[in-house]
C-alpha cells in the first residue's frame, strides 16, 4: 500500500517539478513578464505540462509495485483534477484555449507514457 502511494504522488511530485523547471526556461528564454507574456509563452507552458506529464507517467509505473494501469490512472485523475482547479483560477490575461489544451494534452502525455513504461516491462 505504501508503495503505491509513494508511485502516485512520486510520479505527481516529478511531474511537477518538471514543469515548474520548463515554465521558469520557458518565461526566461521568451522574456516573459507578469501581465506580459507573449503568446509564445503560453504554447511554450502547454509544452511543459505535457512533457512533465509524460515523466510523470512514466515515473509512476516505474515506481509502481504491480497493477501498473492503475496506479497510471490515479496520477492522470490527479493530473485532471490539477489542470481543471488550475482553470478556474487561471489569470486573466491567460487565453482560454490553454486551459482546455493543457488538461487534454497533459492527460494523454501522462497515460501514454506510462503505458509506454508497462508495455517495456
């Protein structure tokens, strides 16, 4: 039991960092400022949610003592219920097409990944 707690919210804490790393490079690199990001920037945070969603995935059924699938699952229910709480509270100069981009693509990033990592055990 303790294994698989430790796979999810592993697998979520990866994800996470990975994106925060990629979204700081990300406004850095874009000259991003508050209020003022070009709009580079925001497919540039798709981008980050998918990739860290990706590590993520893979990383939970790594870490996964058995029942891959359904320990993948639970991070991509966490992973929609972050990306949904995120859009209701998303700034308001935030486009509405990356809140819905980022809560399909993010999704799919993580159960694909994790697939790939059960289908390679």
């Amino acid at each position: 039991m303790i294994r698989s707690v430790i796979a999810v919210v592993g697998g979520f804490a990866i994800m996470a960092f990975v994106m925060l790393v990629l979204t700081i490079v990300a406004a850095v690199a874009l000259g991003a400022e508050a209020g003022k990001e070009p709009h580079a920037y925001f497919v540039a945070v798709v981008g980050a949610a998918m990739i860290g969603a990706a590590v993520g995935g893979y990383a939970t059924a790594s870490l996964a003592p058995g029942r891959h699938a359904a320990h993948v699952t639970a991070l991509v229910v966490t992973v929609v219920c972050m990306q949904a709480s995120a859009a209701f509270d998303a700034p308001a100069n935030q486009p509405k097409w990356v809140d819905l981009a980022q809560i399909v693509r993010a999704t799919l990033a993580a159960w694909a990944a994790g697939r790939v990592r059960i289908a390679r055990r």
